[in-house]
C-alpha cells in the first residue's frame, strides 16, 4: 500500500495518509520511551511485535462488538486504520495497584483491587498526563457526559475481555491505558477504541512467578524487553516465523541507548 504524507510522529508510532480517505497507516517503531521521554532507547523488534499483539487484541475487540480504529494489518509493522479525532484523555484501567497509583497514594505495590478503577489522564506531554477528575473532561468540552460514561462501560467492557483472555494464557493483567476517538462520517458521529494495546500501554505479569513481561523491563532496568513481549506473543500464539525476529538469548538484548 502507499504511503502518503506524514500525518502525525508520535513516540513510538507515525501515521502517514493512505490511499483511502479517512484512513491513515499506523507504523510501529522500535523506540521505547518512559517517564515522557527522558529515558529512551530503540528496541530492535519491538515495533514489530507491539503491531502484531495490538492487531491481534483489536481484532478480537472488534469481533466481539467493540468497534476500534484497526481496519486490518498490512505488513509487519504497519497497520491500516480510520482516522478518528483523539479524545485528549488517558483512560487508565487497574485491577491490581501499582506505579504511578502507588506512588501517589503509598497504597502497598500489588494490591487486588475488589473492583476495576478508571482514572483520566489529559494527553498532554508537555504538563506530563497530569491525572483529571471527570469535572475537568466536561469543564475543557473535551467529551460530554453521557460520553464519558459511555466510555467508562467499554473500559470494563475491555477489561473484562483482556482479563478472561489473559488468564488464560497464564497472565495477569494488571492495568492498561486505553484512548478513544470520534469518527466524523458525515452525519454519523461515533466515539472509538484508538491507539494501540500491547505491551507497552498494559502492565502484565506472569500469573504464577509475577515476573513482567510489559514495558516496566524498561521503566525500572529489568533487560530482556524483547524476550518478554515475545513470551506475550508466543502465549497468544501469534509468535509466526513470519514476524522475523530471531528469539534473543537472555541477556543478547540489542539495544541502542538514547538513540531517537
Ligand atoms: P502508571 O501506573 O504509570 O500511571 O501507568 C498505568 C498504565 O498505563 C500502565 O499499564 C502503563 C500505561 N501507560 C501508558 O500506556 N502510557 C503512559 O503515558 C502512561 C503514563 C502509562
Ligand atoms: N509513554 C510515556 C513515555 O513515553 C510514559 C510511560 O509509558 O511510562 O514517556
């Protein structure tokens, strides 16, 4: 498919335009960015098994009634998606406490929450997503009300579906952050699923050692990113030689350090 111009570079992703109007392809990059970019690294790889777990988890999304930005995967790093308008709100689901809820609240790392929390965030790098209450979405018009809610359902909606099918796999999903945004079809105006779901924006951990296999091998200094995303992927069952990533020896880890 051909690429057109650069829509929009993000930290681990670019959109260019597509053929297609209204559609865009989503690039994954190899970059692994934290705390809002002052720590960064490339991660050779990694672009290309966050395309292919986010592909698989939307699909499925979509397959059971949860309309998302993700049209199909187009090849091993891009995928072909509906350009939405980003609602500039975090959603940040948590069944079990840690990072930055911890740190706020000194509530004890690894606490069973009895029931999933929701918190907002605004997408904002510059202010550092700093966390909202609700008043504040409606007060800035960035969604309404009944939107809000209607957001706050398909979150458990996800969550719900994320959480049967990683346990299934022997993973536990601990929080993840979602965002949404409004396709405008004309008349037809419609709130949905956008970004991507990997990795990178869930914390997972192995159901019986709680070793993690999400981005905090990064955040806190772990190593062996890669070989955790591709334990994910392996347990999916989406792990195909077709991606073309040689499995990493432990400790082989090729990555370039602040290299934008
Ligand atoms: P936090 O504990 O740092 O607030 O992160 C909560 C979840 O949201 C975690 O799964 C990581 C994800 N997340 C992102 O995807 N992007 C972000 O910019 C941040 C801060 C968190
Ligand atoms: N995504 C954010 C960053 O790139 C924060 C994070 O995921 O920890 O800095």
């Amino acid at each position: 498919m051909k690429k057109g111009k650069k829509l929009y570079e993000g930290k681990a992703k670019i959109l260019y335009a597509a053929p297609e109007k209204g559609t865009a392809i989503q690039h994954f990059k190899d970059n692994a960015t934290a705390f809002n970019n002052q720590k960064k690294t490339i991660i050779e790889g990694k672009g290309i098994l966050n395309n292919r777990i986010s592909e698989h988890i939307l699909s499925n999304l979509n397959q059971i009634g949860i309309e998302t930005h993700l049209i199909k995967r187009i090849n091993m790093r891009e995928q072909l998606i509906k350009i939405v308008e980003i609602i500039p709100v975090e959603f940040i689901v948590r069944n079990i406490a840690t990072g930055s809820l911890t740190k706020r609240l000194g509530i004890e790392d690894g606490t069973v929450l009895d029931k999933p929390l929701i918190e907002f965030c605004y997408k904002n790098d510059e202010l550092n997503d700093p966390l909202i209450a609700k008043e504040h979405i409606t007060a800035f018009k960035w969604a309404e009300e009944n939107e809000i809610n209607w957001i706050k359902d398909q979150c458990l909606r996800i969550n719900d579906f994320m959480q049967g099918m990683f346990k299934g796999i022997g993973i536990k999903l601990v929080d993840f952050k979602l965002e949404f945004g409004r396709l405008n079809q004309g008349e037809v105006r419609r709130i949905i699923l956008a970004d991507e779901i990997s990795p990178d924006t869930c914390r997972l951990w192995d159901a019986s050692s709680e070793k993690k296999l999400d981005k905090d091998r990064f955040r806190k200094d772990l190593g062996n990113l890669l070989e955790a995303y591709q334990e994910v992927a392996r347990r999916l069952n989406i792990l195909h030689e077709e991606t073309n990533i040689k499995p990493v020896e432990f400790g082989k880890l090729r990555s370039i350090k602040n290299r934008k």
